[in-house]
C-alpha cells in the first residue's frame, strides 16, 4: 500500500505539526477536529490551527505554501472523507474513554487497509485497543511524535504482534524516506522510551540541583559537557512547557510500579508548582526557569533562583578547561565540588536507570541510543554515553558507592564493539551483534571504519565511498573553510582526475559549513596586507572555478547550515543533494564583505537564466541583490530553491542519514556522457544598474531598515552585480565578475567598518549593525 | 472654439495588491473592460470614436507596447479607432482628457476615450527594469526620489502633525465606507470578471475598522523617524478607469448624456522633492484660464497620494472640508497611478450633476515634480 493521502483527527499543536510535517513531505492532509460550541464556522478548530502553523516558530512548514496541502474540516460532518485516507493519525486528548469512542467511529468508516495510530505519549496500546475487535488490532499502533514533529527525527512505533507485518514495513519506511524519521520500535510500557529515560532525568536534575543548591546555569552548563544540547534541563523544560510535568509525572506514578525508580521520584517540587500557578510555565508563558525581560533599550536575561523562586539576572557559567573527551569528562564527574557530584549524581541515575530497563522498553540497546539521539537530541545514546565514559569505570564507581550493578553492566564490556570494520552492539548475554542500517543508508562513519582516507589534513578528508565515487569530508571547527580545506579540494580533484568517477562533497557535522575561517582574514585586514587578501580571495575563486570546470561531476549533499563560503561551494556544484533541513545563504555582508569566492557569479548566473523572472536587464540583478544584501537565509531545502540556491535539478533529502547515499547515486547518475558546464556569459547594464540599486538600498536605509555601514557595502555590492563600469551592449566572463568582486572585497577591507563587524562577529558570533 | 464635454465614466473597483481580487487580472483585459462598458453605457456609436488615449505611469510588460491600441482589440471595439498610450505618472489619464480636449477643440475629431490603468500587481512601481541616468542620479538625485520622502519632505515643510495625517485618513475612510454603503459607488463601477471566473463589482481597498489608535501603532513607512505611515498613504492598488470625451455639438447631436464641460486645464512643475505641492500651481493656473477664484469652485476632487500632501495643498489652496473628496478619497479608494486622473475627472464631473453645483476641480500632484488640473462646469 502506499500513502498518499492522510488524515489527521484532533488540531491541537501536536495533531496540526504532524498534519504540517505530512504536507512538507508532499502528502495531502485532512485536518479534523470537533465542530467548536457557538460558532458558525464548523471547520475553525482546524482552520485556526492552519493559520497558527503559519506563525509557527520554529516554522513548522518548509515552505508556506505547504499549508495548500492541509484541508480543514470536523469530525461531523468530514469523516466520510476518510475512506479516502491511507492512513489516519489520531491526536486527541489523552482520554482513552475519548480515544476508544472515536476508534468505533474509525472502524465503521475508514477502509479495511486503512492504517490507524495513536499519536498518545502515556496511553499503553493494551488499553487503547481493548474491546476493539482483532481486525482493528491488525491495522492500528501507537505512532509517537516527538515536538517539534518536523524538526525532532525521533518517531516511537508501539505495535502488538497481531500488527500486519507488511503495514509495518510501509509506514517505517514511508516515515523514514518521506518524513525523515529514525523509526524505533519500543515495547508497550509507560512513556514508551525516549520519555521514560528523559524524564527521570528531567526529575532527577531537577530535584538534585534545588536539594544541592546550584544554579540553573551551572546545571545546564555541566549537562552540556555530555553532549546535551546546551538549553540542558531547565532550559528543555521551558521549552516544553514546564505545566507539562506534573500530568508526566502522575501519569508515570499511575502506571509504573511503584519500586520504579523514577516512580519513586515523581513528585512535583513545591517551586515547579509554584511557578505553574503562578503562570510562569516556561516560554509560552510568561517565563520558565530563564525569562527574557525588556530593559531600556535591550533584552535582559534573567534566571530563576531555585531557593528563593525569584528571578535574578542571568549568569554566564562556563565551565573551563574541560573537553569531551573521556578522561576530562571521567576527571569532571569524581570532582569534589557541588557541581561535580550534582553531575555525577544525575548522569549516573539516568545511566544506571537506564541500563536497568532492556528489555523491558526495548529489544536492545540500539533502540534506547537511537530514541535518546533523535528525540531529545543528546549526542551520545545512554550506552553509548556509557563507552564513552567506559563501562568498567562506570561500573567502579557504582561499586564504590556500594550501588547495585545492572545486569546489562555487570561484565563491564564494551557495549559496542569494532570487529572487522563493523560496528556491533552487546545483549545481556554478553553476545555482539551486528548493528544493521537500513537499506539506502549509507553514513561515512561506517565508511571510516573501513580503513584510512585517501587524502587527509587537519581541516578535510577525502573517502571512497564505493563504486567509484569519492566523499569530501570538512572537519574544521563548525566547518569553517580555509587554506586546508581549499587545498584538499585541489588535491581531490587531481586524485580523482586519476581513478575515479565522481566527487560527493558531504559531512555528518550539525553544519555543512558556516563558511570561511573569519579568523584568517582578520589579522590581514589589521595589518592592511592587501596581498594576503587577496590571496585569500583567488585561492577560494579558483578552487571552486577548478571544481565547477573538473572532468567529473561534482555533487554536494549540505545539510544545516551552508552559509558564506559553504554557499558558495555548493553553487559551483553540477548538482546539490540537500538535506530537508538546509539554512543556507550568502551572509557574507554581515560581517561587512560581499561574496567573494564566486558567490555573486554563481547566484546572478542562475537568476539570469531563470525561466520564470521578469523580462529585461534589471530583475535578475535586483533579485540577486536583494538575496545578497538582505543576507537571506534559506529555512529549508525548499524555501533555498525558491531562492535559486537549489536548482530545479537538485533534490531533497528527508532522512539525513540517507543524504550520502541518494547524494552518491545522484553522483553516479551524472557520470555517463558527463561533460562540465559551458562558462556563463553577463549582459550588465553597468552605472545605470547601480544607481538603480543604490537608489533601492537608500529607500531602506532611510526607512531605518538598513545601517550607514550596510548603505557602503550595498553599494560595492552593487558594483559587483551591475558588472562595474560595464555597458550593455558587452558580454562580461566570469572572470570579470570575480575580478569586481575580488575589488569590492579590497574597498570594503580598507574600512573600520568591516573590521568592526568581522570582530564582532568572532567575538561574539552575532552580526554588527554598524 | 468647441466646447468640449465630459459625457460618460467608468471604473474598475479598485483593489490593493497582490492580495486583492483584481491582481490576477492583466492590466490590458482591465482597462478593456472598463473601456467596452463605458462605451456600451454612454450609447455612443463606437464608430465614432477617433482615438483610445490610454494613461499608464509604467508601461511595460503586460502594460507594455502601445496598450492603447491593443485595448481597442481586446475590448472588440472598431479596428478604425487609433490608440496612444501617454505617460504622466499619476497625471497620465487626466492628461489624455487634456489631449482629447485639445484635439477637438482643433477639430481633430469629435469623440475620444480617455482611459487610464495600472496593475501594481503585476507591474511594479518604478517598472521592472529602471536603469536611472547615473550622472543625473549623482548631480541632482531628486530626480528619482521617492514618493513617501516627498510626502515627509511636506510634513516638515508646512509643520504636518503624524495626527492632523492621520485624522485627514480616517475622514477619508468614512466618507468612502458611507458612499460605498449608501450606493454612491455602484453606478461608476463596472463589475470585472477575473480569468478565475468570479465577478468583482466592489472596492477592495476600504478600512472602514481603521481607528486613531491603531493608526498610531503602526511604524512609519518610509523615514525611521519620519510621521507619513502606510494609513495616511494611498495603498498599492490595481485599477482602471475611463471617460467620455467630445465634443458638445456631437454629444448634442447624439443625445448622448453629458456630465460637465472643460472649462480650463492645466499643468505645471515644482521640486521633485515636494512633488506633492504640485496641484498648488497648477490649480491657480487652471483657475486663471477659466476666469475663476478658488471661492467658485464647488466640487473638489484633490488626489490623495498622501494625507500629508493633500494637507500641504490644502495649506495653499483653503478648499472647505464640505467641498473636498466628497466620496472619499486615494487613502481610502486606492490609486491605481495610471487610472486615477480619470477617476478624478470622472468623479468631480458626477458630482456636478449628482450635487447640482456649477464649477469643480480635479487636481493631483504627479511624481517628479509635476502637478495637472481640470476645471469643469456644470452643463444645463
């Protein structure tokens, strides 16, 4: 079966994301609610749940006109309109008498091969199914969402064994190709897993750090330290909503038993009610444990003591000289200090909770890793967590403490190991076992274990990849590029110049890249040296111009960030294979330049050639200047189409771990009769395009949308996308364009304005508006 | 010499960009429209018409080549009717009365229609491809300023409160919403069929909830600091209109209805950086031809570009509040650049007839630096 058409009942925020999320993959969605009480409008449950996805932040659809996909209705008079679903989600309240009423009403109208699930967080599936005859239980699961649905990759399967095995197979793989999520199969217990483990450790960190008196900063600066995001607890549950906790809470009380750990600790802290009554249930209310208060001219951020319950201005706690690697980590968690033991404490509860719990949520230890990873977006899973640290240190400690050992522990082997460059996981039984990917996964840190890279400095790293195509990999901090990762590029080229097909210019970092290394330029710019400049300039143009114009074809495969330079690669790519969730754009005026590794060449080329824009010299080079000079910032693969830094050609990725594959095959399909682009030719209007521009960007300054300095680097950016002192009736190259950028770039270095951004900017990674 | 007459108008409704009802239709199939039914609705005999003299601020794209003359297509009139498409800015339209004027009174013909569009929708203000003189842009860049600038320019220059603008858009807003609720509107609109099959026959632009309040929340439109915000300026429109024009002794011959005659026009220029003073000078000039003094003036219809602007002329030229804009205003009805001098005329002469009075102006100022003006009188 495939799904091509889905319902979704009940247009609360969770019911209305997943509802959001469907349509970002493609898929009509009727969105039902119940018909509202006093109202004429029957439809505007659903309807006023569209118009809030609209507002949604973080967006919760790729691209605005996704909201087209999404049909309101209600459950009185639209359920008809479900013999047209493939599958139908249900998101109603957390009432199983209500859940178990509206599946009768599901199973009288949806087709016999209509797929039912649940999107319920603390309902057990015995309890949803029950009375309903075997025919629903063969077609109905529990499909546990995580919010945000279109940015948390985590989705929670809960199937009886009746299941029907193929229906299984369709929706994991239509949620992992078409949704981009990492399936993960969990036993039918409370919280299911990602929740039960997140929880105790949402509990224990919070009841830990009021009874040890540390400060909410402390505390989520030390959970960092373990590949935690950084918002760490008390920054999550301000997210999440910290009212959320008490019906988790009791909800886990009612259901665990009670020598449960965590039920054990379920109890709701007299503050955490406090705060609740008083309205201060996190950023949806009027401030959680960090509020933002407005002073007088600017924000201030202000943190909750967690003694007195009064707000107090923010602190900033960094925690110094301490890497992630196990030894500082292993140094950090036996530290004295409050704290260290307060970290030792949580972590240790959660790890040892944790380990305690297979196989009771889950088959193993890779579905507890993959639920803690994709739902709550810890870098490490509990166990792999655990290696890192190092099971057999671990486990000293418990014993030290005189605190019981897990089973799963008590070996105190590795729970994963390398055994012929593959990568297994251990059972209880202390057995290994291959750790499968899906078919069409392919991730390099697989392909790393195989074997050395072809070619490898500090800053990049060229794989095989197989069947002839080879990975560039960028490793520099945030990915940032600079004269190694450039050289590198030059190198790849000739290596694959010399035995192979194609070239896949991909990495497994957060962030393709955040474009040049800032901290290269700054000291040249100091220092005027105008020749290092501008070496800097020509090495990136002609590295990409070598890459756009090499033998083989080139693919890049981005996913997160690709901004400035980690743009501009992309855009002398002969075809980009991006992840759904790609934020690039040119940014580079932000820290006082313009594009000067061909990026305005690049982006004016495929606005000149664009089928659809306005007719005459002007639009394209109004259109590239506005993206430039707005530093516009893709929110999506899709919006970057929009925006042409994708081409109609180029396609999306949902699944990241898929992207290197799909990225590959895109690779391979380019080889054959594979013959690099012809060179773009520019008719630029020249002084007259200029004023044109220049006349546009003083409209905004004097609307106060736009700075003195951004006034001065809008106009060399506009000399640049005019094509200089050009005319018309001539034909610039592309060099001639990187030649006008190359000379904006030494206007813009020769002014404190730059200078004063490009610090700034390192220093405290926001832009300057000066 | 001739007298020449106003004998019919015509309009699109008027409705804002992009998100009105009129945005998904081309300019050419608007005006055509507009042109077809007044020509139906004067019962003139279309063979009779000498020209289509058609009123576009930015004529390119679908506004492009000679619109006039394609419009004669589009709207099946005669093949033997010529078109010229001129260019005034926000004056185009009423400037083609003034050459239909001019061509008969040096008996080039008897009947013309003077029409006037503008898709702001699908052309954009400033057109797609403005390439400005860069010499003349570094030596004497007013020459390009922009609108809103202008209209600050006004505020400061004749000390123009943020509240006297916004008091002057709510007076406007009410007394568009009154006409529109009382019907006034209905006989000069022509309903337009858009290419999605729907029949627009109402403005679109009206604000009748606008309140002092929450104009005074909105953020100022073109100065940062500035007082002139998107409430006390005329909206992005898309629009047409048209009027009859000929001459007397035709329309009597005919018995065609006649609305006013052209007493006097004019135009002038001023300061591209105060472009909105411009129906100052051309208003004296208008009333010196006729023989007038503002006094006489009856009927007033003075575009509303901004509330700031309109204020300022109002400075020069004292026009009693019970005279001016008497069915609203630009503000409240939207100006579609190319159309509105049509409009204007169209509408002053109207309410010659609808309000019984003798003498009536329409005036606008006219970006660049420029102002037109019509005087009409009252035909027994």
């Amino acid at each position: 079966m495939n799904i091509e058409k889905v319902a979704v009942i009940g247009a609360g925020v969770m019911g209305a994301s997943i509802a959001a999320h469907f349509a970002n993959a493609g898929i009509p969605v009727d969105l039902l609610d119940v018909v509202p009480k006093q109202s004429v409008n029957r439809n505007a449950i659903a309807e006023g749940a569209i118009a809030k996805l609209l507002k949604a932040e973080p967006q919760a659809f790729m691209h605005p006109n996704n909201a087209r996909l999404l049909t309101p209705g209600n459950i009185e008079d639209d359920l008809g309109k479900l013999t047209q679903a493939d599958w139908v989600i249900e998101a109603v309240v957390e009432n199983p008498a209500i859940k178990q009423a509206l599946y009768q009403q599901l199973a009288a109208v949806c087709r016999p091969d209509t797929l039912v699930s649940s999107n319920t967080s603390t309902l057990p599936l015995s309890l949803l199914t029950r009375n309903q005859p075997d025919s629903f239980k063969r077609r109905f699961l529990i499909t546990h969402f995580f919010n945000p649905p279109r940015y948390m990759r985590l989705l929670e399967l809960v199937a009886q064994p009746e299941f029907d095995a193929g229906l299984l197979n369709t929706i994991t793989t239509f949620a992992d190709i078409k949704l981009g999520k990492g399936c993960v199969l969990c036993n039918d217990t409370p919280g299911f897993i990602a929740n039960r483990i997140g929880t105790f450790w949402i509990q224990s960190a919070l009841l830990e750090a009021i009874a040890m008196n540390l400060t909410v900063e402390q505390c989520d600066a030390a959970m960092s330290l373990f590949g935690i995001p950084k918002t760490g607890v008390f920054g999550l549950l301000d997210l999440v909503g910290l009212d959320l906790m008490p019906h988790i809470l009791a909800s886990f009380k009612q259901t665990l038993p009670p020598d449960d750990h965590l039920s054990a600790i379920a109890v709701v802290p007299p503050l955490l009610h406090n705060m609740i009554t008083g309205g201060y249930t996190g950023r949806k209310g009027q401030g959680g444990f960090y509020r933002l208060q407005s002073g007088a001219g600017h924000t201030v951020k202000e943190a909750m003591d967690l003694q007195s319950g009064e707000y107090r201005p923010g602190e900033k706690f960094q925690i110094k000289d301490v890497s992630h690697q196990p030894d500082d980590l292993r140094t950090f968690l036996t530290g004295s200090d409050a704290l260290n033991r307060y970290t030792w404490r949580v972590l240790s509860g959660t790890l040892h909770y944790t380990a305690g719990l297979i196989p009771e949520i889950a088959a193993d230890i890779v579905a507890v890793d993959t639920a803690m990873r994709l739902g709550y977006n810890w870098r490490y899973g509990p166990f792999e967590l655990l290696d890192h640290l190092g099971v057999d240190w671990f486990v000293e400690q418990l014993t030290r403490e005189q605190r019981s050992v897990p089973g799963l522990l008590a070996t105190r082997h590795d729970l994963y190991r390398v055994d012929k460059a593959e990568l297994q996981f251990r059972d209880k039984s202390d057995r290994y076992h291959p750790l499968q990917r899906q078919e069409g996964v392919l991730l390099l840190s697989d392909v790393k274990r195989r074997g050395p890279p072809l070619l490898e400095n500090a800053s990049a790293s060229l794989w095989d990849i197989g069947d002839g195509i080879v990975c560039l990999e960028f490793h520099s901090k945030m990915n940032t590029l600079d004269p190694d990762n450039l050289g590198l590029i030059q190198q790849s080229i000739e290596t694959v110049k010399q035995g192979y097909k194609g070239l896949v210019i991909y990495n497994e970092g957060e962030h393709f890249s955040t474009g040049v290394n800032l901290t290269l330029l700054v000291p040249a710019i100091i220092q005027q040296d105008r020749e290092t400049i501008k070496s800097i300039v020509r090495l990136g143009q002609q590295t990409y111009r070598a890459l756009k114009y090499a033998p083989f074809p080139v693919v890049g495969a981005p996913s997160g960030l690709a901004l400035g330079g980690g743009c501009e690669i992309l855009l002398h790519c002969d075809a980009i294979q991006a992840h759904a969730e790609l934020y690039t754009g040119l940014v580079e005026v932000g820290v006082g330049l313009v594009p000067g590794w061909g990026g305005c060449k690049e982006l004016l080329r495929r606005w000149q050639a664009f089928p659809k824009r306005p007719g005459g010299p002007m639009p394209f080079i109004a259109k590239t200047f506005e993206i430039i000079g707005l530093a516009k910032v893709s929110q999506s693969a899709q919006e970057a189409r929009e925006l042409l830094f994708l081409s109609k050609n180029d396609d999306i990725t949902m699944n990241k771990n898929r992207l290197l594959a799909d990225a590959k095959a895109r690779a391979l399909a380019l080889v054959a009769d594979y013959q690099p682009p012809e060179p773009a030719v520019y008719a630029l209007p020249g002084a007259s395009a200029q004023a044109a521009l220049e006349i546009a960007a003083r409209n905004l300054f004097l609307a106060g949308k736009a700075s003195a300095y951004d006034l001065e680097i809008s106009r060399q950016l506009a000399q640049v996308l005019s094509g200089g002192g050009t005319d018309i009736t001539r034909l610039l190259t592309e060099q001639d364009i990187l030649d006008l950028e190359l000379e904006a770039i030494l206007t813009l270095v020769q002014q404190p304005g730059t200078l004063a951004r490009l610090e700034h900017t390192l220093k405290t990674g926001k832009p300057l508006r000066n | 010499m001739k007298n020449v007459v106003i004998a019919g108008y015509a309009r699109s409704p008027f409705t804002p960009v992009h998100k009105g009802a009129l945005a998904g239709v081309r300019p050419d199939d608007l005006a055509a429209q507009v042109v077809k039914a007044l020509v139906h609705k004067s019962g003139i005999n279309p063979d009779d018409i000498e020209d289509l003299i058609l009123g576009c601020a930015f004529p390119e794209g679908e506004q492009g080549l000679n619109l006039a003359r394609l419009v004669v297509h589009l709207a099946q009139l005669p093949v033997s009717i010529a078109g010229a498409t001129v260019n005034r800015f926000c004056g185009s339209s009423m400037q083609a009365i003034h050459m239909a004027a001019g061509a008969i009174q040096m008996n080039a013909g008897d009947a013309f229609i003077c029409a006037g569009v503008e898709s702001m929708s699908r052309v954009p203000m400033g057109g797609f491809n403005m390439l400005p003189h860069p010499e003349l842009y570094r030596n004497y860049p007013q020459a390009y300023i922009g609108m809103g600038e202008t209209a600050e320019n006004l505020a400061l220059k004749y000390h123009i409160s943020r509240t006297e603008q916004e008091s002057f858009s709510l007076d406007s807003q009410r007394k568009a919403y009154t006409a529109q609720q009382r019907g006034l509107l209905s006989d000069e609109i022509i309903p337009i069929a858009t290419p999605s099959g729907e029949r627009i026959d109402r403005d679109g632009c009206l604000r009748p909830e606008s309140t002092a309040e929450a104009m005074a929340e909105l953020k100022p439109a073109f100065l940062a600091n500035g007082s002139v915000t998107a409430a006390t300026s005329s909206p992005l429109t898309d629009g047409a209109a048209a009027v009859l024009v000929c001459s007397e002794a035709y329309a009597d011959a005919h018995g065609l209805a006649k609305l006013a005659r052209i007493k006097s026009i004019a135009v002038s220029a001023c300061l591209p950086e105060i472009m909105g003073i411009g129906p100052v000078a051309a208003t004296q000039k208008a009333l010196r031809r006729a023989g007038l003094s503002l006094t006489d003036i009856d009927i007033v219809e003075l575009n509303e570009a901004f509330a700031a602007q309109s204020l300022a002329v109002l400075k020069e030229l004292p026009i009693a509040p019970e005279k001016l804009n008497l069915d609203g205003g630009a503000i409240a009805l939207g100006h579609p650049l190319g159309a509105t001098g049509a409009r204007i005329t169209g509408k002053a002469a109207s309410l010659l007839k609808r309000e019984n009075k003798q003498f009536a102006l329409a005036t606008q100022c006219i970006g660049g630096g420029q102002g037109i003006a019509t005087i009409l009188e009252a035909v027994s």
